[in-house]
C-alpha cells in the first residue's frame, strides 16, 4: 500500500520540478603533450593545459513524471550533464538540484531516490544469478521482504523473465541482460531513471520490448525518466519532450514531435515495377537515391510529394511506399542549424 501512495504522490506532482538547474556549467582541464619521448620528457618539466567546457551555463529543469529525451551528438555534454545530476562530478559553476538535494553531497537519502542504467557499462555480477543479484540490490537499498517480493514479482511479470532468474547474468543475450539491468535499477522504486543509450546494440525486437517497459514503468509507477540516445525511434517513441544539446549549449527544449516537423522535411518514396523503367523524368527538386531497372527510391521535399507520385503513376508502379524522412538526416540538420 505505501509504494502505491509513493506512486500517486508523483503524480500530485507533476507540475513540480523534481530537477532544475540554472547557468550551470563544468569545465574540464586536461593535459595537453607533443608526442613522443620528447614531449614526454618536456611535460614532465612543464607541463601545459587546455581548457574544456563541457556544458556552458545550462538552464534545465524537469518536472515529476516526465519522461525526458536528450540528443546530441557525441562530445555534446549529455553525459556529463547527468554525471552532474547524480552528483559523480560536481559543476564548475551556477546552480543544480535534484529532488530538493545537492546532488555532489551524496546523501544517501538522495542516492536511494535515483538509478541510472548504461547501456555500455554493467552494474550486474555476471558469476552470479539473477535471483542472488537481487538479492544483494535487496541489501544495498535496505529493502523489506514484502517490498523486494512485490518489486520482484512485478518486474519479473512486466518483463516476461520467469525462467531467467535462476541462470548467471553472464549466459544471458544482451538483450536479456539489458532487462536485467533495468529490473536491478527499479527494484528499489526509484523517483528519477537516467538512462544512457539503453539501446545499443540491442536488435529490432529487443529495443521494443524495452521501450515497451520504459513506457509502462514511467505511465504506471510514475518514475520520472532521462534518456539519452543516438537512435531516435527510442526518442521519438517515448518521450513526449526533448532537449537537444550541442557543444555544451541547449539549442532546442520543446515536444519532440514539433521538432521532428520542424526539422523533418523530406519524404521518401520507393517504387517497384514488373518492367525496367529507364530514363525516368523527376520533378526539379526530387532525388534519386537508388536505382535499379525495377526499383526506384526518390527523395523529395514534402510539399511536392503529392506531385510526384502524380507523375509516377504514369510508368504504373506495381508497389509504392511513402516514408517520413530517415531520422538521421533530421538530426544531422538539428545539429547543422543548432551550432
């Protein structure tokens, strides 16, 4: 009954910022040397720096039960901006909290409310199984009986791994692992999920099932939830919000779906014949991406798609397919536009 009245307690919430940062900012200095011995040998006389700023005066806030995407390319500053949030490294300057905490204190009250997944780094003990990995996550969050068996047998329902809990983590898939990283994470019923590229390497059905779970979890349990990643499907499928980030700066914070149609202005259209098609007139600004005798793939921009599906009725295409411009071009020009 108390994690139920937790649950309904974050919904109350919502209109509240469980995080809220302003100009916050981190700077980074790292060694910088000329190769070779020589250079060895010099710097270790004289040694000289440079500076770099990772995030640049950051104002960013979410709310409770939110469920949040953050793009950027690599060396954006995405994941120092959650380094920062769950207090690993502590900003050079302005201010951040995190559910009413300082997060660089490390409290453990405010260590308890949060988890973070990543997905190229395990906090799984892979000679151990499933069920005694839970058990040790039990002791770490000091969880009661009757509240890890309900955690438990929730996520073990949610996530369909009956008969994994008896097997070590090192013979499980990735993507079964993956699971179990997330069902590690939410044991303990967390206030704020960060999720960093939980996807990855992940195949086609394993990342749905996953955004699946992510879904439920943040529309059932109320858990709030940042996720960053370079598959925008995960972001265009979960998050209602997203924040784009670029060279350390927030250049776009706003719904995802008015992104995509800012940015998306292209569509795709693939044609097949039963005959060779040669010497196909498009319209001025259609593209020809690929061909073959009797497969044409044309990109055009949208507002004259209409007109060119027009004119390719006239070579009697025996199938054709409309797609939304591909999701890396769009945030190619996010990024493009952005800097």
């Amino acid at each position: 009954m108390r994690e139920w009245q937790r649950m309904d307690n974050r919904k109350r919430g919502r209109d509240m910022n469980i995080i809220e940062t302003r100009q916050l900012s981190k700077t980074y200095r790292r060694v910088v040397k000329q190769e070779g011995i020589k250079g060895s040998v010099k710097s270790l006389f004289k040694r000289e720096y440079e500076q770099k700023q990772a995030v640049k005066e950051m104002d960013f806030s979410v709310r409770e039960g939110e469920f949040v995407g953050l793009i950027g390319p690599n060396g954006a500053g995405k994941t120092t901006l959650i380094k920062m949030l769950t207090g690993i490294i502590a900003p050079s300057s302005g201010e951040i909290q995190v559910m009413g905490f300082y997060p660089n204190d490390l409290k453990n009250d405010f260590k308890r409310q949060y988890a973070i997944v990543m997905g190229q780094k395990s906090q799984l003990f892979f000679e151990l199984t499933v069920n005694d990995t839970l058990r040790m996550f039990q002791e770490i969050y000091g969880l009661k009986e009757q509240e890890f068996r309900e955690a438990k047998e929730y996520f073990t329902a949610l996530f369909g791994v009956e008969k994994l809990l008896d097997v070590q983590v090192r013979t499980l898939s990735l993507g079964e692992r993956m699971k179990m990283e997330l069902m590690a994470a939410l044991l303990h019923n967390p206030r704020i999920l960060f999720l960093d590229e939980p996807t990855i390497g992940l195949d086609a059905v394993a990342s749905r099932q996953i955004r699946r779970f992510l879904r439920e979890i943040n529309q059932e349990r109320g858990t709030t939830i940042l996720l960053t990643s370079h598959y925008m499907e995960d972001i265009r499928a979960l998050c209602d919000r997203s924040v784009v980030i670029n060279h350390g700066q927030k250049i776009y914070d706003g719904e995802t779906e008015e992104l995509f149609e800012k940015y998306q202005r292209d569509r795709q259209v693939t044609l097949s014949f039963d005959r060779a098609v040669e010497g196909m007139e498009l319209p001025e600004r259609a593209v020809l991406v690929e061909e073959t005798p009797y497969k044409k793939v044309v990109r055009v921009p949208r507002e004259e798609s209409g007109a060119l599906l027009q004119r390719m009725m006239e070579y009697g295409p025996r199938d054709v397919i409309v797609e939304e411009d591909e999701i890396g071009r769009v945030v190619e020009r996010i990024y493009e536009e952005g800097a």
